[in-house]
C-alpha cells in the first residue's frame, strides 16, 4: 500500500472508532442511569445504618451477613510548613538538626549542557556522534583543569514513528 492509502485507513478507522464509543455511550446511558440509582440507595442505606449505630451506642454492630463499626482514626495533623519552617529554624542548633533534613540534588540540565559545550569536538545537535558511545570519556572543564565524568552513560536512541493526518479545510 502507498503513504496516502495507508494514512486514509488510518482515519477511516479512526473515524469508526469515535463513531462506535459515541454509539457505546447512547447504549450505557440506561444502565448508567440505573447504575447512579442504585448508588442513590447505597448512599441512603450508608446513612441510615450510620444513624442505627450512632443510637445504639456502640463502637459496632453485627448480624450473619456481616457488621457495621466505628473505626478509631488517628488524629489528623494539618502543618503549615511556612510558620513551621520557621519555628524550627528559630530553635537551637541541636533540636534543629532533630527536625531538619537538608537535600542535595544533580543540575542535571545545567551538567549536561556543560558537558556539551566542553565536548563539543564529539557531540553535533545535542547528539553524541561516536556509534560506540560506551568508550568515550567526557571531560569537564575549568580554567586549571579539566575533570573525568563519571555516572553518565550515553546511548543512541532509535527514532521514534510517528505519524500525521491533515485535516481537509473545506
């Protein structure tokens, strides 16, 4: 098959597909509409049980098909971290440490470039131009030396298929 014929079918069944989830969806409807009833009565049921409960007293109530209970929930504890950061803060050194933990984490974006731009010899386009990208070495540099990369691993990635249908303006 050509490009034009294959990218036709492509539409075609794509254009059957919306067609049958918009036929699907008139079908659900009833059982969808049933469906929301029902949850109507559990709702009710829910609450109407809740209320026996509440009544009777106790932390639970059973029967041969099964219970209803009152489960102890811990408290709920609500920060706010901006008043609490800086409440921490203001306490001693030592309880400070207790309370704070401090995170580290890799520029990757910033490195990358860098690597890039004192490697430009072996890259072209942001990619890496060497097929055998295992046995490279990447240096960074600065004015008294330059630096081995280590923890960075560059692969060749396939290119990615991808496909497009013009829409017909009439």
């Amino acid at each position: 098959m050509d490009l034009e014929k294959c990218l036709k079918k492509i539409k075609d069944s794509e254009l059957d597909i919306e067609l049958l989830k918009r036929e699907n969806e008139k079908l659900c409807l009833e059982n969808n509409t049933k469906i929301e009833k029902l949850e109507v009565v559990i709702d009710t049921l829910e609450k109407e049980l809740e209320k026996k409960l509440k009544e009777s007293g106790k932390d639970k109530l059973e029967c041969k098909l099964g219970s209803i209970i009152f489960k102890k929930m811990p408290d709920e504890w609500k920060y706010q971290d901006e008043i609490l950061m800086a409440w921490i803060i203001s306490l001693p050194e030592k309880l400070k440490r207790l309370f704070l933990k401090v995170v580290t984490t890799i520029k990757k974006a910033e490195l990358k470039k860098q690597i890039m731009i004192d490697n430009s010899m072996l890259f072209e386009n942001s990619k890496i131009m060497d097929d055998d990208t295992k046995n490279i070495d990447l240096f960074l540099l600065n004015e008294e030396r330059s630096y081995k990369v280590e923890g960075i691993e560059i692969s060749h990635q396939s290119p990615k298929f991808s496909y497009t249908i013009k829409n017909l303006k009439k």
